[in-house]
C-alpha cells in the first residue's frame, strides 16, 4: 500500500531523505544515525523525532481520506443540475421550432398570389411568341408558294430557310390539325422545288446535245443556293447531271476504238480536262456555291473514268503493252496526280478513293536523298550525310494512285523487265571486270571500292522509286525479291568469284626448300595485285553490307503496313558478311603461310649444338620481313574499314601463335644455350607481333587492346615453355612445382612434349610422369577427366612480374 502510495509522488517530487528511497535499508539507516558506542546516548532524542514524524503523516493520511469521502456527494449533486439544465433547453428549442413552422406558413400563404401570377405571365408570354411563330409560318408559307411559282430563287433561298427553323418551333404541336396542314405544305413546296430546279437545270444542260449558248443564268445560280436548303439528293443529283453532260463529250472523242484512248497518247486526256476546267471557271465559276469544290468533283470524277476506261482497254489490248509504253504512262499519270496535289484538296474524294498513305516515321537512313529530285541520282554512303540538312519531306498526296492504281495488275511487264535488265546488269559487271582486271591498288586513297557495286545500288533505287509510285503492295515484294536474287548474284559472281585462288604449292616443302627460306628466298604468296583486290573485295562486301541494310529499311518504309514482315534482306546481309569472312581468312592465310617455312626451319635446326646466344635468328627475320611486306599493303587498303583489318589481325595472331608454340615443340632436343636463343627468338616475334597494327606506318596507333591481350597471352605462354625448359630437372619435385606454377598446364601431353624437348630418356620421363600426375592439383567437383584440366591463369601482376624478369634474364645473356 505504502509503494502504490508514495512511489508514484516520488516520481513527480523527488526526496533526499533516505526513509523515501525504494532500497532502503534499517540496518544501514541505524548504523548512520548510531556510528559509534557514545551516539547512543542520543537515542531517546532520535525516537522522539521519528514518533513525532509517524504522528504527521498520520495527520496527513487522515485529512486526505475525509476529503475524498464528500466527492461523491458533490458528483451527484452536479449531475442533477445538469439534467435540470438541459431539460430547460430541450423545451426553449421546441418552442423555436413551432414559431418558424408557423412562420413559414405565413410566407406561403403570402406568396402564393405571385406564384400564380407568374406562371400566367409565363404562359401568356409563350402563347404570344407560340402566335407570332404560327402568322410568320402561315406567311411563309403562302409567299412561298408564289415566288416558287415565278421562279424567284433569290428570295425563295432565304425565305425557305426561316421557314424550316420556325416550323421546328412546331415540332410537338403536330397533332394540331392546322399545324400538320401549314407542315405538309411546306413538304409540298420543297418537293415542288426540287422537281423545278431539276427540270431548270437539265433544259439548261440537256443530257444530249449542247450546253445551251447562252451560258448560265442568274436564276440558276439562285436555284443552286435554294439546293443547299432543299433535300441533300436535289444537290446531288444537280452535281451529277452536270459533271455527267460536262465529260459526255470526254467519253466520246477517247472511245475505246479511237487511236488516241491509247497509251502512248495519254498526254491528250490530261491536256482535255486541263482546258475543260480552265472552261468551267470563265462560265461557271460563279453559277455554282464555293462550298460545292465543283472544279474538283470534275477532276475527281473524270479521274474515276480514265481509270475505268484504261483498265478496259488494257485488259483488251494487254499483249501490246511494252515496259517503256507503260512507264511511259505512269509517269506522265503520276505527274498529273502531284499537279492535282497542288490544286486541290481533296476534302470530295470519297471511301471508293484511294485513301491518304499513312505518314512513315522519320528515318535517318542516308539510302536515299530526296526523291522528288531526279531518279539517277547515285547512292552515295558517307559519315557525313548524318551531318547534312534534311531536305523538307514532301507532303502527302490524297490523290495518289487515283488514276495510277489501274496499271497495278500489269506491273509484272515491269518486274520481269527488271529481272532481265538486272540479269544483263550483272553479266556487263562479270565481262568489264574480266575485260578490264581487278583494280589498281589505290593505297592512298584507303582502298578501292569496285564501281559497279555503286551502278547495281543506283539502278535499284530508281527500281524502287519507280514502283513505289505504281504501287506499295504486291509489286513491291515482287521487286525485293528480284532485289534479293540479284545481291546474291552479285556476292558469288562479282565478289567471291574473283577473289584469287590460293595454292597448294607451298604447302610440299623439302630441306633444300627450307635451306633456300633460309637464305632468304620467296615462297609462293598473293602479289601485290591480288592482295589489294581482296581488300578491294572486301570493302566492297562491307558497302554492300551496309547499304544492303538501308535498303531494307527503306524498302519496309514504302510498302503498304500490311506487308512490312515480307520484306527480309538478312539472308542478302549474311552472303556478304560471308565474302568478308572469306577475304580476312584468305589474308590470314596467306600471310600465315608465307610464316609457314620459316617455322619448319626453325624446328629442324640443331638447337642442341648451339654454342652462345647471338642476335635473332635467320628465321625470325623471315618472318618479321613477310609481315612488314603485307600488313602495310593490307592496313592501307583497308584504311576505310578498320573494323575489318583489326579482325585480320586478332585473326593472323590466333592462328600463328598457337602454330608457333607447336614448332617451339618439334625444337628436340634442346640445349640450354639453345633454349636461351629460342627465348630471345620469342621476345622479338612478341614485340614485333605487338606492333603489327602499326608496323611500317608514321602514324603510330595503339594496338586495339583485344588484339593486344591474345598476343601477351599467347606469347608469354611460349616463354613460359622455354624458361621450364631451362630449368634444371633435378630435383624432380622441385622442376614439377616449377612447371605447374609457370605453365598453369595439367596436361600430360605437354609435360611429355617438355619432357621431351629436355632430351630426357624414357626411364626418366615415365617417373617424371608419375610425379607429374602425384603433384597435379586436385580437380574441382563435378569434373570427369582430370587430365585435361588447366589451371587458373596467373594475374596481370604474376604475369607482368614472369615479363620482367624474362627481359632481365635476355639482357644478360645480350
């Protein structure tokens, strides 16, 4: 009781006294106030002020219980007044509320007077305005009816129109007798209308015979403005029989037994409607409303004839149609069909038309240029065209393919035209290219790309533009396909079919062979000549690649949606990709084999009997004189295409070290002087293979650093064979450990080859062996054969250390 009473005061009003602390002790707290024998004579004072404390508190505790005991009572008593208080304001609100309810009725009573008043004025006011509507109707209507019987089209055009709007007032009266009535008669007048200003205009315009000589009127002018109120199918049919009695006499002179309907006289047709419209607006221009376009519901009308009447008669004459003919036409129809682009909008031509071709996104493709300019223009791929100002997109014609789209089902003259002029294309290529010869080497100017790949991309561009104005749906793919079929022509025929055959000739070499390379002669290689055309080759497959490209991407952006997955040119991208492939390894291999005989001379000298290191052999000169020899030639010629000649290079060291290494292996037995020249031997094949991209060029050019790191690695692997070749085999544990850690190799074979190369005998080799296969690295788990597991590369920094050290072991024995 005392801890729930006093501890939470304690909280709020912190004490010093140490009767008030939560661990108090007595025995602690009598031994303070009693530290020694003679304080006890104080004790009767000490028990005095503790009873004397006792005795407040309880005081304390006293007064504060029977001051609680009065609280209930005071609550109770608060309560009851609060009840009595709100029993008073329950009844004040009552009494409010009955005040506004009468209140209200007060107002209602007050107001009801003016409601009423007010929905009277309302119903007056639309009685009236409901009056007026009904003597303007019966007024129009009879004015009506009299001016339609004396023709008065000017004033029957205004009149009419107020009469509809007011008779719409009267839309739910109609079950009113008079108002049906006043309704039918203006129904009547419409109608009687409509019959006298068609039977105006066709006194006006027969339907047979001439247009009346004295040319259009004021009357029929108004009557056209009635036609716009009337029915919509009175304006109709006006437009009809006149557009159809202004293009009667076109129908006659261009009949399809005339010689002039033909094809080679389609010039006369577009010449006809020019002069018929320039006819139109000196007489009629102003007889019929702006609005009607009557200029371009002529031209769209007479284009939907010529279209009919040129598939009739080509459906009949189809075996006369030749492809210059038919070009012929299109073009002069195409011409027409941009002069109409010009002229008119467009805003007539209906869902039988050819619809608006959809606008292809913008593309930064430099395929082409703008083909609104001459068709001939030659393709020309550049970096800089990236660079160059866009020329304004010619804006979209609503009237394409309006008359052109009749030539559509004889485009197949025009495709197997192409196929024949592309077939004779192509041989001309194949006979100039055997005529003339490969090209001469043009080492300045970064190699030479062949000229006819330009002429064959040049010719298929203007294929392109071409059909593409006749049509962008199955004639296309027809063209692409005839497009695919001649750029494999050209990939085997042009490209692949003259790159120079490689020989077999210097592959049977003999010692006196070897001792003539030696002595510095020539094998057999590519000459100059041959070597500049596969470059030649080669950078014309990397054009074509390329713009073999944007021609499928323009392709896909002339042909109609729908046929966009038709259209795949990858096949054609592939082929050339191939001939690139083709001329970088027949580089590779022909400098490759010119290496060939230096490297068999090196595996049959008498390492064993070599007496001191001297300066690099006659081998390695021979090599480093082939590469100085062709890596120009090559990196020159393919200056253009860098790409490329980095890909020959990463190329001729993938298949020379590896080549190299298998000839530092036939080197048996070896000496330890022996082993010390091959090594020199090693570090300047390295140095010189790592300054092959640059090698006999005054730019010095970084080695690109994928070519650079299978150089180190490949070489430095070579090393690394000859420096545990040096090493002394005794003690066999030791010159294992040294080879495992170098090598990085857990094969036996190459141990064997080492082995071998150290001029080891057979009993020393088969316990080498045993040792080699008891020292060898435990495999990881998972892995079956454990013979041919290698270890884990050393790092760049183990790498660059074995490096350094080499160079410092070279130097010495320089």
């Amino acid at each position: 009781i005392v801890d729930r009473i006093f501890l939470p005061s304690l909280q709020v009003f912190p004490s010093q006294d140490p009767l008030d602390r939560a661990d108090f002790n007595a025995v602690e707290y009598i031994n303070t106030l009693f530290p020694t024998e003679q304080s006890l004579a104080n004790i009767d004072e000490v028990v005095n002020k503790i009873r004397l404390k006792i005795r407040r508190l309880d005081d304390n505790i006293r007064t504060v219980v029977r001051g609680q005991t009065n609280v209930g009572q005071d609550g109770r008593q608060a309560l009851e007044e609060a009840q009595k208080a709100i029993q008073q304001l329950f009844g004040k609100i009552k009494d409010i509320k009955d005040k506004a309810e009468k209140s209200e009725q007060m107002v209602k009573e007050i107001t009801r007077d003016i409601k009423q008043l007010d929905h009277a004025k309302r119903h007056l006011t639309t009685s009236i305005t409901t009056l007026n509507h009904l003597h303007m109707l019966a007024g129009g209507v009879d004015s009506l009816e009299a001016m339609t019987r004396r023709r008065q089209y000017g004033e029957v055009a205004n009149l009419l129109q107020g009469v509809v709007n007011v008779l719409e007032h009267f839309n739910k009266y109609m079950g009113i007798p008079q108002i049906r009535q006043l309704s039918e008669r203006v129904k009547a007048a419409q109608n009687e209308l409509g019959q006298q200003i068609l039977a105006d205009f066709e006194e006006a315009f027969p339907s047979q015979g001439t247009k009346r000589p004295g040319g259009p009127s004021n009357v029929l002018r108004d009557a056209c403005l009635v036609a716009n109120v009337l029915d919509p199918r009175i304006k109709q049919e006006i437009i009809k029989k006149f557009i159809k009695q202004h293009l009667s006499e076109y129908l006659v002179l261009f009949q399809e037994n005339q010689d002039v309907a033909w094809l080679d006289k389609i010039d006369r047709r577009y010449a006809w409607i020019k002069r018929q419209l320039v006819d139109y607006e000196e007489k009629y221009g102003r007889m019929f409303p702006q609005e009607w376009c009557m200029t371009e519901r002529i031209t769209v009308e007479f284009c939907h004839v010529t279209r009919t009447e040129l598939a009739k008669i080509m459906r009949t004459r189809a075996k006369e149609i030749e492809v210059k003919l038919l070009l012929f036409a299109i073009q002069r129809t195409t011409n027409f069909e941009g002069l109409l682009a010009k002229r008119f909008s467009g805003c007539t031509l209906g869902d039988g038309t050819v619809k608006k071709p959809e606008v292809p996104p913008p593309s930064t493709n430099p395929f082409l240029e703008d083909e609104t300019g001459t068709e001939t223009d030659e393709i020309v791929i550049e970096k800089s065209d990236t660079d160059k100002p866009k020329k304004p997109k010619v804006p979209d014609n609503p009237f394409h393919g309006i008359v052109s789209k009749c030539f559509e089902p004889h485009l197949y003259v025009y495709i197997e035209s192409q196929d024949k002029n592309l077939g004779e294309l192509i041989d001309r290529f194949v006979a100039d290219f055997k005529a003339q010869g490969p090209p001469k080497p043009n080492v300045d100017e970064g190699g030479t790309v062949l000229p006819s790949c330009a002429d064959l991309f040049v010719y298929y561009k203007k294929c392109m533009v071409q059909c593409s104005q006749l049509s962008t749906g199955e004639p296309m793919i027809a063209l692409t396909t005839i497009f695919q079929k001649y750029l494999r022509e050209y990939a085997w025929k042009i490209l692949s079919g003259n790159l120079p055959k490689t020989t077999s000739s210097s592959g049977g070499l003999t010692i006196t062979s070897l001792l003539k390379e030696k002595e510095g002669s020539e094998v057999a290689k590519f000459t100059l000549e041959e070597l500049c055309l596969i470059c030649s080759i080669l950078s014309t497959a990397e054009y074509c690649l390329a713009t073999t490209q944007q021609l499928e991407e323009k392709l896909k952006e002339k042909v109609d949606a729908s046929l966009v997955e038709r259209i795949n040119l990858t096949g054609e991208m592939d082929t050339f990709s191939i001939v690139i492939s083709n001329s970088i390894q027949l580089l590779v291999q022909d400098l490759d084999a010119a290496c060939d005989p230096a490297l068999t001379a090196m595996s049959k000298m008498q390492w064993q009997n070599v007496e001191h290191v001297g300066d690099q052999s006659p081998y390695v000169t021979s090599v480093i004189l082939h590469i100085k020899q062709n890596v120009p030639i090559i990196r020159d010629n393919l200056a253009s295409t860098r790409k490329y000649f980095t890909q020959f290079c990463i190329k001729f060291a993938n298949s020379f070290i590896p080549k190299f290494i298998n000839h530092i292996f036939k080197c048996k037995p070896i000496s330890m002087v022996g082993a010390e020249q091959l090594l020199l031997d090693t570090h300047s094949l390295k140095m010189v293979l790592l300054d092959l991209p640059s090698i006999g060029s005054q730019v010095v050019r970084k080695a690109p650093a994928s070519y650079t790191k299978i150089v180190v690695k490949g070489m430095t692997r070579a090393e690394m064979i000859l420096k545990v070749v040096m090493a002394p085999h005794e003690p066999p544990v030791v010159f294992v450990d040294n080879y495992i850690k170098l090598l990085a190799d857990c094969s036996t074979d190459t141990f064997q080859k080492i082995l071998d190369m150290k001029g080891l005998k057979r009993s020393e080799q088969s316990s080498m062996l045993d040792l080699f296969r008891q020292r060898l690295p435990a495999p990881p788990s998972g892995v079956e054969n454990a013979g041919s597991l290698s270890l884990s590369a050393p790092t760049p920094e183990q790498e660059s250390s074995r490096i350094r050290k080499l160079e410092k072991l070279i130097k010495k024995r320089l």
